[in-house]
C-alpha cells in the first residue's frame, strides 16, 4: 500500500506512512459500520418520524404523532405496544434476581481448589454455547404437560403434588397458563445463561486481593460475613456490570418466547421485542415500530444508568464500611 | 491458588459435599443435552411413549435419515451447509475488518482518532434491536434478502471486535514496530508481519465469538430468510417445530444437528471462549 512512498530516496528511519495510512486500514470497517451501524442509526430515528409502511409508495412525515400514538390510551398501537412492555417489564423483575444471584453463589462455590473444578466451569458454561433455537425447542419438548419428562420425573419424586397445593392443574401446564409459563421461560433462561455471568463473577473474584480474606479469617469472621465484608465490596463493579448487562439482556428477551409459549396465554409473555417486530417487519408499520423501538431503548438507557450509578454509590460506601470493620 | 497458609480457617467444601454439588450441576446442566441425543435416536413412538425410557430400546436412527436429505421439505443439511457457510465469511470478515481498524487505532496517531474511536464507543450503548428494521431496508435496497449476504455482512461491524483487539494491540510494545520499521518496512508489513502474530490469541478468541455468535443468531435469519432451502440452522429449527410438532426424534435431530458442532468448537477452544468472556466483565 505505501510500498512506493517507502522506498522514497528521503527515507527516515522511522516511517510512520502516508497522512491517508491510517485511514486506508480503517477503511474496510468503516464501510461496513457507515452502511450497516451509523446510517441505520439515523434512519431509523427518520423512519419514526414517518407513517412509513414498506409496501406503500407514500411514507409521508408525521412528525412526532409515531411517538404520541404510544401515549394515546385510545389508539390501537397503545394496548398492544405497553402490554409488550409489561410482559418485557415482568420478565426481567422475574429473571434477574436469578440470573445474579444463582451465579455468584456458583462463582463462589466454583473458586475454590477442587480437583475437577475446570471440568465442571465447563459444564455450567456449556448451555450457554448454544442458541436460543436448540434450547427452545428442546424445552418445549421437556416441558410438555403430556410428553415431556419435566412432568414425568415431577410425578416420580411426588414434588408434582408440591405443586398442585400451589394451584397448578394436573399435568402441571407449564407453557399454557400462567404463571406457569414465566416460572418456564425463567427457568429455561437461568438454565441457559446462567454460566455467562458464573465466568464473569469467577474472573472477578480471582481480583480480591487473598490477603483480605486471611486477615477477616483471622479476625475470627464467618464465612457469611466474609462474604459480605470481603467478596461483595471487592466485586462491586463487577456486580455493577452484571447487573447492568443482564437487566439488558432480559429486556432483549424474544427467542425463549417466540419458541416456547408463542407469547402465550393468550398475549401474556408477548415481549416489547415480539411486538416491535411484529409491528414493523410482520405488518410493516416500520415507522410506528422504529418508535417502539427508540421508547423501548430511551427507557432500558434510563434503568441501566439509574442501576449503574446506584451499585457504585454503593461501591464507596460499602468500601468505607468493609474497612471499618476490618 | 493451592498454595494456602496452613493456618486457614476453611480449607474449601468437603468430600462429599463437592462430590455432591458436582453430580447436581453435571445432571442440571448436561443433563438435558443428554436428553436430547438420546430422543434424537428413538422411534417416534417410543419418544412419546408414557412413561419414558431412559435408555432408546431399539436405537432408531430414521430421524436423521430423514433429516439429511437434501431434497426434503426440511433439509436440515442444507441448513448446516448454509449455516456453515455463513459463519465462517462472517469471522473472516470481522477478523480482517476488526484487526486493520484496531491496528490503525491502536498503533497510529492522527487526526480525527479521539471522533472515530468516541463514535464506534457510542454505538455499544445502542441495543441491537434498533438497527433490525433499518438494516432489513437496506438489505432489501442491496438485493440481498433471501442470501448469504445478509448474514454476512451487517454484523461484522460490530464495536466490540475492535475494543478487545485494540485493547490487546495497545499492550504490545512499541521496539517491536520499531525494530521492523527500521529495516524499512512499512505499515501494511508491520501489520501483517509484527502485529497480527503477537495479537494470534485475541484473534483467536475473537474468530470463536465470532462464528458462535453468527451460528446461534435467531431473530435475523428468521426475518431475512425466506426460502427452506436458503435457511440456516437455528431458522430451521422454528421451521421444524412448526411443521412436525410431534416428531420429537425428528426436531431433537435437528437440534442435535446445530449443537454438535458448536459443542465441539467450545471443547477444542474453551480457553478462548471463556478467556472473551471473562474478559468482557472486567472492563466493566
């Protein structure tokens, strides 16, 4: 590339290339992230300003109407849009407490010295390597009232009469009525992306210094509070970012739904991402469903700051207080 | 790691507590991949049958002799072709891609660095769903619904390729360009020569996030395929289940189709995989 220009008669020993090197190298991602990352982000805000249908020759300017048709309680976009948002808004309340929890427990239990500990690491990863289609529709086949095994090994150990106390009918429906079909679409999620955040917090908890743990052994501290003294403040940006990613990634949640229940009963686990998507690539009211989408992103980027800045508040003052007592 | 004080309060679990969590995570987790091969290899009625077997009592494997003709409505072979096919243009195109920017911002200062690497930051902080209607426009506009293309190219650009090689570049130290740049060589040849060899494992981890990440996809090729023949695995698979409903040897087949070779990419290069993952925690 500046072959020519290097074998100039001035040459410096050391040769930084032509002013337009740089962006020679920069070029091949550049094209691909103008066409398909930085253009589609502007585009899309213009399509919400649209009444942009994709089979219609006209997609004439609306204005914000795309956005005030999402507040009106009279339009038809209104029950179907926030009955997503509810569905996405359960789900993630239902999940994340799980999926940051369970992990750590894990991650904790996992960094300890035991033979066999990378063999099961992998294990517990092992799920997460495959797609949201193979573990749909291998669970609907488990969780089939009828067919599956879930029930079967339920009604061996007798835990399906645990259940019917609960008010679950018989076979225990767990993709056909609710709340069932979120106790499955949470379940079948933890079981799937629970190794993700198990690898993070194992990463994290290799950073806290070992001397912290001796020195709270040897003030005679239990194991709970070195949990809690130690491990917690010295992950706490670790939490931060688990807690941020995974409330993000439950709010994208769509496959484990679009397989398992079909949004059902009836409309109850149709997600924010199954009515976007319905809206504008099933019915092509782009411009009404780019408009969901930027609602739908305007509020996950108000919760992952809110949540952010909560767990490094907490940060300094959970440093503050492991120091105290330590 | 194992070179603790004697003096530790706990040393770790006990024997049989370990023994103990190790057998509930290996049935939890395994378990039900176990399960699928399993009815992959029974009769259809033997799937079903009430209560189940463990164990297929005649091992039937017409699932998959359905399942791998080409010509079938549901050729799931074609499917692995074209999902292999994808995934691997795909990680060719994000390493090529990813490493020249990453080298360019990594190893170069010039003007307009600090905007083009604020812009790429940016966009990490946009969800993926934003750009799926945008992006079908413009693979329509390009022809390239229905084809390799579109899944392909639109992922490739992805902010975070360049993060992890620009963050793993920036360590390498700077007498190795120097040296080469001494005996004249220029950028192109400091690139190939000096810095692509040093960077081998970020690319290789990259190279395996990479193709999973394109081999897993779900929401885009549902949207952007439309021919059975042209589908990719996990498209197929929504295909499958929506077509046979009770021929469960026949979708765990299929599921047994597009996990194998995944499972097995994950085996040969765990380090890799987990080293990303890992890795993606602490910039947080």
């Amino acid at each position: 590339m500046t072959a020519a220009y290097a074998s100039g008669p001035t040459r410096r020993p050391l040769r930084r290339g032509a002013p337009w090197t740089p962006w020679a190298f920069l070029a091949p991602f550049l094209a691909v992230f103008g066409t398909f990352v930085a253009l589609p982000a502007v585009r899309g805000l213009w399509m919400s300003l649209h009444d942009w249908d994709h089979l219609m020759p006209d997609k004439p300017f609306v204005g914000l109407a795309n956005y005030t048709a999402l507040l009106d309680p009279t339009s038809v976009l209104f029950q179907r849009f926030w009955d997503g948002m509810t569905a996405t808004g359960t789900f993630v309340l239902a999940s994340v407490p799980f999926l940051v929890t369970l992990p750590l427990l894990l991650a904790t239990a996992l960094n300890r010295a035991f033979p066999g500990r990378t063999f099961l690491r992998a294990v517990v990863f092992l799920p997460y390597v495959l797609g949201v289609a193979v573990v749909g529709v291998l669970f609907r086949f488990v969780l089939d009232p009828n067919l599956g095994v879930l029930n079967h090994l339920l009604g061996v150990t007798g835990l399906d009469r645990v259940l019917h106390l609960l008010g679950a009918g018989d076979p225990v429906p767990w993709l056909t009525a609710q709340p069932w079909a979120w106790v499955s679409l949470v379940g079948v999620t933890v079981w799937w992306t629970l190794g993700f955040n198990t690898i993070i917090y194992l990463a994290g908890l290799q950073d806290v210094p070992r001397e912290l743990y001796d020195a709270a052994a040897v003030d005679g501290a239990s194991g709970r509070q070195r949990f809690r003294h130690v491990t917690l403040p010295g992950i706490r940006p670790v939490l931060a970012f688990v807690v941020t990613m995974t409330v993000l990634a439950s709010a994208n949640m769509f496959g484990q739904a679009d397989l398992l229940t079909g949004g059902g009963p009836g409309t109850s686990t149709r997600t924010a991402l199954m009515v976007i998507l319905d809206t504008g690539l099933g019915r092509y009211e782009m411009g009404a469903a780019a408009a969901m989408g930027y609602v739908l992103s305007i509020g996950l980027g108000v919760v992952s700051v809110v949540n952010f800045v909560a767990l490094r508040e907490r940060d300094g003052r959970g440093r503050r207080r492991a120091r105290r007592t330590s | 790691m194992s070179a603790r004080a004697p003096g530790r309060v706990r040393r770790g679990l006990g024997a049989g507590t370990t023994w103990a969590l190790v057998l509930v995570l290996v049935v939890t987790f395994a378990g039900p991949l176990v399960w699928m091969g399993l009815t992959s290899i029974k009769s259809t009625g033997e799937a079903t049958a009430s209560p189940p077997t463990l164990w297929p009592q005649d091992v039937d494997l017409s699932a998959y002799a359905r399942l791998l003709s080409m010509d079938g409505p549901y050729p799931v072979l074609r499917w692995f072709l074209n999902s292999l096919l994808a995934g691997t243009l795909h990680t060719a195109l994000v390493l090529v891609v990813a490493s020249t920017a990453a080298f360019a911002l990594a190893r170069m200062s010039f003007r307009g660095r600090g905007l083009v690497f604020g812009v790429i930051v940016s966009t990490l902080f946009l969800p993926a769903f934003v750009f799926l209607m945008p992006n079908y426009l413009m693979i329509d506009r390009l022809g390239w619904t229905d084809s390799v293309w579109a899944l392909v190219v639109p992922g490739a650009a992805g902010a975070f390729g360049v993060f992890f090689l620009r963050q793993f570049m920036v360590g390498l130290p700077a007498e190795l360009e120097e040296a080469a740049a001494l005996d004249g060589a220029n950028q192109w040849r400091v690139f190939t020569r000096v810095v692509l060899p040093n960077t081998r494992p970020a690319l290789a981890t990259l190279a395996v996030l990479a193709f999973l990440g394109n081999w897993n996809d779900y929401i885009w090729p549902v949207y952007v395929l439309f021919s059975p023949e042209r589908l990719t695995l996990p498209a197929g698979l929504k295909l499958l289940q929506g077509a046979y409903v009770t021929d469960y040897p026949g979708i765990m087949a299929g599921a047994v189709v597009a996990s194998v070779p995944v499972i097995l990419l994950f085996v040969l290069t765990q380090r890799f995989v987990i080293e990303g993952v890992a890795r993606s925690g602490l910039k947080g």
